[in-house]
C-alpha cells in the first residue's frame, strides 16, 4: 500500500517514526508549519523554522525514502501576537515560492479573534497570487461555528473550493464542508478529534471524491502510523483497495498537485502526466 | 565532475536541460544582469525551470558529488549578476531551502566575493546535511579553510559517509594532523569491530603518523577475534602492511 500523509509535523517525530511510516507505506508527506507548543517571540525564530522544514527535515525524511513537502504559514495562535503577525506575514511571499512548498498552512480560527482573522483573509489572499492551495485548520473548541466562520471567509476570498482542504473535521462538520466545494480533512487521532473506526462511518455516508486522512502527528498524543492504520479499517469495513488507494494517496497527489510543486520519487506514470508541472526528482525526463 | 568556468557550465547546461529550461535561464540571466534584486524570485524557481538532472548523465542522482541542472543553473544567474553577487548571496543562502543553499556554495569559485563567503562555507559545514557539505567543500573552501578547519571537514565527511576523494584540491592541502586525525578515526573504527572506508588510506600513508598507526597494527594481535579480523579488514586496503612487512 503506497501512503500519502497530507499533514504530520514531523520536525517532532523521531526517526523510529520515519522508520515506522516507511514500513507502513509512507512515502510522501506533507509538513505543515505550526506552532512548536511554545510561542516563539521573535519573526527570526519563523526563519529558522521554515529553513528547517525546508532543509534539514526534507533531508532526514529522504533517509528513508519519503518525500517531504511542506506548507508555510502564520498559525493562528501566534497570529495574536499583533508584532509577529505583520512581521512573520511579511517574509511568507519569499517562502511561498520555493520547491517543495505546495500549500499555505495551516491556517485558520483558535480562540476566533480579530488577529486571527486578518491573518487567515491575508494569507488566503497570499495563496491566491501565489496559486497555491490552501491547508485549513478548525478549530478544537467551538468547531462547528469555526468551520462555518471559516468557510463564509473561504468563500469571500476568491479562492476556488476546490483548492482548499479544511481540515479536523468531525461527524457535525463534515456535510457543511463538503457542501461548500472544499476537501475535507480528518485527523485521525488515538483519543481526540477522529479515530479510525469513525472515519470509515463517515466514508460510508459520504464518500471518497474530495477527502484526505491524516495523522497530523506532533508534539503531542498522536500517532504517525494512522493513515495506515484508517486504510486498514476501511479494508475491513469491505471498501475495495482502489478506493482505499483513492483516499490514502491518489486524493492527497491531487489536491497538492495544483502547486505544480509535488516532488514524489517514484511517479505513477499517469497521475505525472495529469499533474504536468509537478517535479519528479529520479524519473525526470531527459531533454529533447 | 565539477566545472571549472562558465562556459562549461553553459555548454553542459545546454547538452541536459529542454529548449524551454535554457530560454528561461538566459533571459533570467539577462533580467538579473539589469536588476540583480530579481534573483531574490527567480533563484528558487531555477529547479522548477531548468531540472534537477545530474549533469553528468552517468552521475547517481543521489550522489551530494554530482553536479546537477539546478546547480548550474544557480550558479549561472550569480554569475550573471556581476561585481553584485557579493551583496546577493547572504540573504539568498539565509532565506534558501537546501538545494538554492547548495546552488549558492557551489557557486562561489565563480564568483567576484574573495573572502567574504567563507562564513558560508563554514555554516554549511557545520549542518549534516551531506548535500550542503559536499557542496561548501568546492575549490573555494579547500583554497581557504585554514588547515584546522579543513582537516575537521574532512574527517566529517568519512564520518557522515560522504567521499572524500572527489574533493578537488584536497591532496595539496593534506596535513600531518589531518592525517593524524584519520587514523586516530580509522583506530576508533577498528576497536569497534567496524569497516574502515578504503579512501583514508591514502591521506593517512601521505603523512604516516608513528604512534596512531602502530596502535592500528596492535589491532592485529588483541585477544578480542573480531578486533583482530576488523584490523585484517581495514589493513587490507592500505599500503601500510605491505611496507612494513618489506621493512622487517
């Protein structure tokens, strides 16, 4: 089984976990930037971890053969820092145009504050002419009034749904997202958010077309091995391994797709050419 | 394979890249040579644009050595920019993914900076990134690290795995010490029953330390069997054995 992990902090993981998500199928990723658990203080401490998901984490995970992308991004915890935020918003233009950066994110709503909102309107607008996709997260408390302040925002931006992922959705999320146009995302946690055997219910209603399942392993109680985990449940749940296929890799390669930015070592030759534009870093084709 | 001057490296960019890559990059040189600030957006599309081929068509794409399409790329929109690339570099080396990092460092025999970039040269070489290593440690590093800073370069590489006879300019530079220092290494490696990468050998044998390398031959008769077989192992790919047997 072939793993695309569409959102896994894994400047927090270890190389066991690594080790692990390869044995599993993992064999690409996406790293959005987030907050480290501590509020950072200074614009400064953003360079050196937007250099870091650039560099060195691209580098650990081709130890194991996983391709590392990112998303870069204000968080909005710390888009309540009113300095930080205009700094931090500031230096994104120059991150949003290197290799391997194939969304904004995560962006979105905490505690709903006007900070945040100015730094979801302005990095949606920075997605927009950047022609990225954009990495959405809800909310933990208030979540379904989230999701809805989040999508009105969406939809006024001008960025088209379908280059959107809202993500951490819930059995009360999910029919509103789904009904706007936007991917939907499900964190598949060990206690909190969504676990596997829900997922595979909430497939069952509504499908496969337009959602992504995700780890988002950090810092916290987490698990990296989820999204092989959830393809496991939906084996067992009797959806074929074409659809489970669908969710666990074809979906992800889409949606980050429309960066033209993907850079995966081992191509599936159609989806490189439905994907024009997207790097592949062994495969290339050889000029003339 | 690393090229020397521009020419060469517009020659082997056009041999690799597509009608489309070279195009851009010439009219990307012409636009930075007008505004040198537009290489600030033009230096992390260069992959995208360009390639990422390795130069050499029988290169391993994963070998750090291998210089690639992006590389040259890279170097080429520096070269472009003149007498400015000095003033350019910091900022696209501080803000750059690994690969416009290595695109910069590779860059600077080309470049009008003297002395100026060996802060780079120096950070690159203190990350572990094999890539930026290799990349830092071009003709522009081995031609100005001092000999301290060079012989720890040189002993992090065989210690990260990365070669170290591609390195262009490295027998010139060779010192007792560096030598001192691999064997030390090459000792460390054999009292823990490990391999011993064969390409020490010949910086050790240049300057032949006394001390270092009969605590290695001692390897050969410890109580321990697997320190003795590693010692074997190791001694078998230098000229040490071989001449000191021709001595007794």
């Amino acid at each position: 089984m072939r793993i695309f992990d569409p959102h896994v902090h894994m400047t927090s993981r270890t190389t066991d976990d690594y080790e692990a998500m390869a044995a599993s199928g993992v064999r690409a990723i996406v790293e959005p930037a987030f907050w480290l658990g501590q509020p950072r203080t200074s614009v400064d401490s953003f360079v050196d971890y937007f250099n870091g998901l650039l560099g060195w984490e691209r580098f650990r995970a081709s130890q194991f053969g996983i391709s590392h992308h990112c998303a870069i991004g204000l968080n909005p915890k710390e888009a309540n820092d009113d300095r930080l935020r205009e700094e931090v918003l500031a230096i994104l233009p120059r991150y949003l145009a290197k290799d391997g950066v194939v969304a904004v994110g995560e962006i979105g709503f905490d505690s709903m504050t006007a900070g945040e909102e100015a730094a979801l309107e302005a990095q949606l607008a920075l997605a927009l002419e950047h022609d990225l996709p954009v990495l959405v997260h809800t909310p933990h408390r208030d979540k379904l009034a989230g999701t809805r302040r989040t999508l009105e925002i969406v939809a006024d931006s001008g960025v088209p749904p379908e280059l959107v992922v809202v993500d951490h959705n819930n059995e009360l999320t999910v029919a509103e997202v789904v009904e706007s146009g936007c991917w939907a995302g499900f964190t598949i946690y060990p206690f909190t958010k969504m676990d596997e055997h829900r997922f595979v219910r909430v497939a069952e209603e509504f499908g496969t077309e337009r959602i992504l399942v995700n780890s988002a392993a950090d810092w916290g109680i987490s698990d990296p091995l989820k999204v092989s985990k959830t393809a496991n449940a939906m084996l067992d749940a009797g959806f074929s391994d074409d659809e489970i296929d669908r969710v666990v890799w074809r979906n992800p390669v889409e949606f980050f797709g429309h960066s033209g930015r993907l850079m995966l070592d081992e191509p599936d030759a159609d989806r490189a050419a439905t994907f024009e534009g997207n790097s592949v870093l062994r495969g290339e084709r050889p000029a003339g | 394979m690393i090229p020397h001057d521009t020419g060469h490296l517009w020659s082997s960019v056009r041999e690799r890249a597509s009608a489309d890559g070279i195009r851009w990059l010439k009219e990307t040189s012409e636009a930075v040579n007008l505004n040198p600030g537009a290489i600030a957006a033009a230096f992390p599309a260069v992959g995208r644009e360009v390639g990422r081929m390795t130069l050499d068509p029988l290169a391993d794409p994963d070998d750090p050595h291998a210089w690639r399409l992006d590389d040259a790329g890279r170097a080429l929109l520096l070269v472009a920019i003149g007498d400015r690339a000095g003033e350019e570099i910091g900022e696209l080396y501080r803000h750059g993914d690994a690969n416009e990092r290595r695109g910069v460092l590779r860059a600077l025999p080309l470049l009008p900076v003297g002395d100026s970039a060996v802060p780079l040269v120096k950070d690159a070489i203190r990350t572990n990134d094999t890539n930026l290593i290799v990349a830092a440690l071009g003709p522009y590093a081995i031609e100005r690290l001092d000999d301290a800073a060079l012989a720890q370069a040189v002993l992090k590489c065989v210690f990260v795995g990365v070669r170290i006879s591609p390195l262009d300019g490295l027998e010139d530079r060779t010192t007792p010490e560096m030598a001192r220092m691999l064997a030390d290494y090459a000792h460390e490696r054999i009292a823990a029953e490990r391999d011993v990468p064969a390409e020490v050998w010949p910086v050790i044998e240049r300057f032949p330390p006394e001390e270092e390398i009969e605590a290695i031959f001692s390897e050969l008769d410890h109580p321990i069997a697997a320190r003795r077989h590693a010692a074997e192992r190791a001694l078998r790919d230098s000229h040490l054995l071989r001449s000191r047997d021709a001595n007794i």
